[in-house]
C-alpha cells in the first residue's frame, strides 16, 4: 500500500469574476472535491504544496486531504488545468475514493527501449496511448510501462501483454494492439521539402 501522505486543503467561497485570479496571485490554486452522490467542495491549495507532492509521487497517488484540520478526504487527482500559454497550473480536481472500493482509471503508457530500436532501423507505430484498468486507488500506478529493446520489425505488443502491478487488471480486450513496430523510413517533410525544391526549379526554369 501507498505511503499515507496528508495535503493541506482549505474551504473557500465559490469564485466569480477574478477571484482564481486574486488566489493564484497570493501563491494559492483554486479546486474542488467531487463526491459521489454529494456534492463537491470547493477548496484553496498552497500552489508549491501541489506541485511538491505531484513531482514525487505522481499524479495517480492516493492522497489524503485534511479539511481545514477537521475533515479527511482520501482522493484522487482527477483534472488538472493549465493555461494554454504559460503552461500554469489553473485549477485541481479531486476525486474521493474508497480504499476498499476498486476503481476504473485510464493510466498512460511509457515507452521505454526507442534508442535500441532507432540502433536497428526500426521504430514503433502506437495506437493507444492509454490503458483503461481496474484496481484500487492505492494500486493504482502513474502509468505504465512497455520495454521495446527487444523487440524487431513487424513485432506487436497488445493490451495482453502488457505486465500490470499486482492487483491491477486491464479493463480492455487483451487482443487489442497497442503498438507495431515498423521499418524507419524518410521523414514525409524531407520528401516534401525535396518536392518544393524541385517544383522552385522548374517554375525558374520555366521564368527564364
């Protein structure tokens, strides 16, 4: 099981106009608590607490969320917001989830093993780029992982033989592929680029 890890969380008023804003700029990000069956709770959360814990344990990780010292939440991450320029964290939300309860979650997959792969000529086509599995929120893993260095030309991995963390299952037909490997060929755009340059010649030519 999951280390307990406890994040600081207070209520505030639902926002209107600049008030995520005003809390941003005094180092707070705005979220929210959803509930099933209740309704959510809007809450404030020191910005550098959310990134601290977020960089060392993962967006997946089961954390527990002391209420302005009074209530515990054991939550998820759910959504993350960010502004489309910058890149800033906007807004969180959390997802309260029961340890004894499984869940379903989408995990993304790393690939691990493309340098090999590149040594050989070869590089791989993916068609999924996330698993929807089952387990319990404090199984649940930041994502999941898929080593292609041994793997040659016309190889395939599928939702089956992916090696899962124990306690976790795939929710997804195991015959589904995820990934083909194929032969490195000449990158489209340097062949469009050639093309270019040769109709540039001929409309000079044909200018001359």
């Amino acid at each position: 099981m999951n280390e307990k890890v406890t994040i600081a969380v207070e209520k505030r008023e639902t926002m209107s106009g600049n008030a995520g804003k005003k809390l941003r700029k005094i180092g707070y990000i705005p979220g929210a608590i959803n509930r099933k069956g209740l309704d959510s709770v809007s809450v404030k959360i020191k910005k550098d607490e959310l990134i601290k814990n977020i960089s060392k344990y993962g967006k997946n990780y089961l954390f527990t969320l002391n209420l302005g010292g009074q209530e515990a939440h054991a939550v998820m991450i759910n959504e993350i917001q960010h502004s489309p320029i910058k890149g800033e964290i906007l807004n969180v939300v959390f997802q309260e989830v029961s340890v004894t309860e499984q869940i379903k979650f989408n995990l993304n997959i790393k690939i691990i093993g493309k340098e090999e792969l590149e040594l050989k000529k070869l590089h791989f086509v993916q068609q999924m780029d996330k698993i929807l599995v089952t387990g319990l929120p404090q199984d649940i893993p930041d994502f999941l992982e898929i080593d292609v260095t041994d793997l040659n030309l016309n190889d395939k991995i599928c939702v089956g033989d992916i090696k899962y963390p124990k306690g976790i299952e795939s929710d997804i037909e195991a015959d589904k592929i995820v990934l083909v490997i194929n032969e490195t060929r000449l990158d489209d755009t340097i062949i469009d680029d050639v093309l270019d340059d040769t109709s540039l010649e001929t409309v000079q030519e044909d200018n001359q």
